[in-house]
C-alpha cells in the first residue's frame, strides 16, 4: 500500500514539475513579447518580427501580414541564381556579359558608378556580391534575368515549401511604379523558414553554399539595423531592404533578416520588417537594432516554447 502510494506522489510530483515548467516556459515568450510591444508602443510604423532557432525555437510577432522585402528578396534571387549554377556546374568565376543599357540610371548601383555608360564583362560571383552585399539593383536585375526570370524564382522559392510570400517585380518595374513594391511580400515566419532551409539543406554544393553565407556576412548595407547594437564576436550575415518615401513621407518598408551565430556557437534566424513608417530613417534602423538586441539576449535562456500563430 505504501509503495502504491509513493508511486503516485512520484507521479504527481512530476506533473506538477512538467506543469509548473510548461507555465514558465510560456511566460518567458510573454516576457519577450511583452517587450517587443512596449518598445513599439507610440511608433508610427508595423512591424513584424520572427526568431527561429536551430533547436527549432520559435517567436512570432505581428507574423499575419504581407511585409514589402523590398531588397531582402535579393536573397531569394541569389538562391535561384546558385541553384542553376549548381545544375550546370557554372563556377562562380564564369564571365557573363553586361550592356551598358542594362546598368540603368536613377537607381542604387555601385555597379554602374564603378563601370558609367560602358559595356563590361563581369563573373557571376561579383555580380552576387554586389547585389546581396551592396545591394546593387542593377546586379539584381541582371541576376533575374540570368535564373530566368522572376516567375520562375518565385516558382524555385515555392519548391522549397515556402509559400507565405510572393514575387513578381524586379528592381526596375519597382522603381518605375513604386507602388509596385508592396507585390513582392513575405511573412517574417516565411523568410526566417527560407535562411534556414538555405542553410541546413544541402541546396547546391558546398562552394556556392559557403559563398552565399560568407557573402552575406560582408554585407555592408545596414549595420545599424540587426547587427547595430550586437556585440562585435557575433558573426551576423544579412539582407537588408528599404524603399523611398512617398508623397506623404510615408517609407513603404525598412528590413533585415539573416542568421545570426553566438559566440558560444548558438544560431538563430531573425527578420525585422518595418512597413508602411512615418519615423525617420534612423528610427527605422533603431526599431530594427533594439529588437534585435532584445531577442539576442534572450536567447540563452530561451527554452522550447508553444509556437504561435503563423
């Protein structure tokens, strides 16, 4: 009798452990929640947030809507891009030719500004690291024109079971019809999904894989957004995005996303969008920054949480 009664408050005591545990573990996601939240409280701007581990941890803030990638989506470009050159076997170093008509004015391009009003002959891999590193948009629009065409990126992007998302413009139809940049959408949850099957599969070979991430890592654009306020040993590698204003001052999106490895080895994957924001560009990257140093410091003590909604 005494041993029937001891196995059931050895029992009982573990559900109330595994009960009391499951409450806390609830909690700390409130908690970081709680601050996201706080600190948005009085912003003139949406913002959506997604964290995911790779102990499969995640955190959703604000995920439901259609955040504008604006440049994040060159990530999405590079990937399509590698994935042809992986099945043709075309090294990073193959020489393409570009025309000076396709280097337009009135755009960002450091392409056209090193190489004005001239014909060049240039390899695949600068174009990428000019495009993903300094977000060249004349880099980009050459590179979708090399995978095939935007339709079909969005078509290669889907294969890889991402399907909260959409892309139909290039850099060109976007800066002709600004308003244009609101169809080229993703969920936080969709793109932080995508940087971890970019980086946990094995997509294409490992020269092109450690490209794109070490190509990532020397982005240049945006280091006061996700890499702002993080200390200088962790090893960030991102895309940022951001638009122009509007008539009325409005800027139609400020991003980042991109993997972010800890010093004692922890990974995580982060995208901060803002859209549709009446704070100033600095303020925009502030929001981005201050998030971001939020999720880093939680994450040594975060533990697997309930997954909200996506």
């Amino acid at each position: 009798m005494y041993e029937i009664n001891n196995m059931g408050l050895r029992y009982t005591f573990i559900y109330v452990l595994y009960f009391s545990i499951s409450i806390a573990l609830q909690a700390q996601q409130q908690t970081l929640e709680s601050k996201i939240d706080n600190f948005l409280k009085g912003k003139k701007a949406t913002v959506g947030v997604a964290v995911l581990t790779d102990r499969n941890e995640i955190l959703l803030y604000n995920n439901k809507m259609n955040y504008p990638l604006l440049s994040v989506f060159k990530f999405h470009v590079a990937l399509a891009v590698l994935d042809k050159m992986n099945r043709q076997e075309t090294p990073l170093d193959h020489i393409i030719h570009v025309k000076a008509s396709q280097l337009q004015p009135n755009t960002y391009s450091p392409l056209r500004q090193k190489y004005p009003n001239q014909d060049l002959n240039i390899s695949l891999g600068e174009l990428l690291q000019y495009s993903i590193s300094l977000s060249d948009n004349n880099a980009c629009d050459i590179l979708i024109k090399y995978a095939g065409g935007i339709g079909h990126i969005h078509q290669y992007i889907k294969k890889l079971d991402i399907n909260d998302f959409n892309l139909s413009e290039t850099e060109d139809s976007m800066h002709r019809n600004p308003s244009k940049a609101y169809l080229n959408w993703s969920t936080p949850y969709e793109m932080v999904q995508l940087l971890r099957i970019a980086d946990e599969k094995e997509l294409f070979a490992p020269v092109y894989k450690d490209f794109l991430w070490n190509t990532m890592i020397a982005t240049s654009t945006g280091s006061n957004k996700l890499k702002g306020l993080l200390p200088s040993n962790a090893i960030v590698g991102h895309k940022t995005g951001s638009s122009d204003r509007n008539s009325e001052g409005v800027k139609i999106a400020d991003n980042d996303a991109g993997v972010v490895i800890m010093p004692d080895g922890k990974k995580y994957y982060i995208a901060v969008f803002v859209m549709n924001s009446s704070e100033t560009d600095d303020e925009n990257a502030a929001i981005i920054a201050r998030i971001s140093r939020m999720v880093y410091d939680e994450i040594p003590i975060w533990k697997p949480s309930l997954e909200g909604e996506r």
